[in-house]
C-alpha cells in the first residue's frame, strides 16, 4: 500500500483519503483508527451512522461478542473490540473495570462499595456499573496517581 | 487470584479477633469460674484457619450475580457451621444431649459469618469514599486545567 502525504494550504480543511478495491475489514480498521485520533469513535443505532466524540462517551460494554458503546441518553453498536478500545483511550482517562466495561472516570459522579469486595461507579446520569474485585486495585492505584 | 487470597487472609484475621471476642463474651456470661489453659489460645487461630476453607476452595474467576452470591454465601455458611462444629464436638459429639453447645455454637458462627461480611463491608466503604475524594480532585484539577487553555 503506498502512503501519500501532501501539504496543503493553511485556508483548506485537512483531510485523509483511501484509495481501495474494496473496503473490506482492513480499510475498516484504518477508518476507525484515523476517527479515533480524531476525537470520535464511530457507532451505528438502528441504521444511521454516528460519530461519537470521545468526550461524551460514558462507558464502552462487550456483550457476546458486540461491543456498545453509552452515552448520557444512547447507546450506540460498534464494530472495534473491548480491549481495541481500552488500548485507544487510555490516554484519554478511559480504564478497565471489568471483563465487559471500560469506563471514562470523567463521568462518575461516585464510588460505593457493592457486595463481595466489589465497587459501584454512580455515573453522571444516574447508572451505574461494577467495579469487579479483579480490576478494583488497579482503579484505585490509577486514581490515586492521578491526583 | 491474589486478590482472593488477600481477601480471605484478611478474613482470618477478622475471624480470630471476633472468636476471641465471642470467647470472651460467653465465657464471662455462662462459665465465669472456667479456667483455661495455654491450648484455648489456639482455638481463635484454628478455628480462623476452619473459618476460611470453604472460601479459600469456592473460587470462582467468574463474575457472580447478585444472587449467584446470595446462594454461594449460603452454601459457605452451612460448609463452616459442618466443618467448626465437626471440629468442636467430633462425629460422636453431635448428638441430642448436646443441643445447647451445639446451638449456641451454630448461632455463635452465624453472627461471626455476618460480621466479617459487614466489617469487610464497613472497610470498601472507607475505600469507596477516599477513591471518590481522589477522583473529584482529579476530576476538577482536569477542568481547571482546560479553563487555563
């Protein structure tokens, strides 16, 4: 595949084109890449196609296999896998709090804790998602890092 | 893994202090005269170790559910309520005449089974609360931060 970078003027919008047979799994990826480097993931809800901005993402969950990602009011489908995702973001305060979710910590609101060891995240629009006993230590040392 | 063996290392320990507890509690109440010897030290400690068997060997890598949980509490309640009392007593000695022991035992388990769950319960919550405080701050040194900008 050849790679063509051309300098354009200042007064014109930056953008990237594909040149492909097919678009097949492969462009998928680069186009996925590319939108999340953007700041937007892209999802689908019944048939039409979304960009979502990172930031109003709330939490990304695996369910068999198809990954949905949430925001404040929608719930979008997307093709990327969890831990593609987990990978992304991670710069972007996204991090792993159970096998199926990654969270953005930006919208939790607050902790408490659940039964057996385990944590419950308030998010800002009132749901709420499990902290499982697994990825508990790692939630808290990256919190505390933070800070 | 490591997780549940620091979790159930923590619930020995919360175990033998409740036992000792317990111990002293009851001995004061219903044998003030008893006198023990340096062997009763043990008791706390072993029955602790009894405490967490049924624990330590109901590991599961799987998420429960809420009443997936319920069901195996209850199953771990009935193994160490078997397992401390077939210590206590022997096979021999849980027979009729010996009912009260016995139950004052059970419940004795029972209450201790409840109160490391609320303890442990007790100590997320101090947890939960300082990983909130730790995640506002954060959350509020980002949006200062991008009030700068």
């Amino acid at each position: 595949m050849n790679i063509n970078v051309k300098k354009i003027g200042e007064t014109e919008e930056e953008y990237i084109e594909i040149g492909c047979h097919v678009r097949d799994g492969r462009i998928n990826d680069i186009v996925r890449f590319v939108e999340n480097l953007d700041g937007n993931i892209s999802g689908t809800k019944g048939e039409k196609k979304y960009a979502i901005p990172v930031t109003e993402i709330f939490y990304i969950e695996s369910v068999d296999n198809k990954s949905f990602i949430y925001s404040s009011k929608d719930c979008y489908e997307t093709t990327g896998k969890l831990y593609e995702f987990e990978e992304l973001l991670k710069g972007r305060n996204f991090l792993r709090i159970s096998k199926s979710v990654v969270l953005n910590i930006m919208k939790v609101e607050s902790i408490r804790p659940a039964l057996n060891g385990r944590f419950s995240c308030i998010l800002r629009n009132g749901e709420e998602v499990i902290i499982s006993r697994k990825y508990v230590n790692a939630f808290k040392e990256f919190i505390s890092k933070k800070v | 893994m490591k997780e549940h063996i620091k979790d159930n290392l923590m619930n020995f320990f919360i175990i033998v202090t409740l036992v000792n507890i317990v111990i002293f509690i009851c001995g004061s109440l219903f044998a003030p005269d008893q006198k023990i010897t340096y062997s009763a030290f043990l008791v706390p400690i072993l029955d602790g170790l009894l405490g967490i068997i049924p624990g330590l060997v109901m590991y599961s890598k799987r998420e429960l559910t809420l009443k997936q949980m319920i069901v195996r509490n209850v199953i771990q309640l009935l193994s160490i309520e078997l397992i401390i009392l077939l210590f206590t007593f022997g096979a021999s000695g849980l027979k009729f005449q010996n009912l009260t022991l016995i139950t004052a035992e059970a419940v004795s388990i029972a209450v201790i089974f409840v109160l490391v769950i609320v303890i442990r319960f007790f100590f997320d919550k101090k947890s939960a609360k300082i990983m909130t405080a730790d995640l506002k701050a954060f959350q509020e040194s980002l949006a200062a931060k991008e009030d700068q900008k």
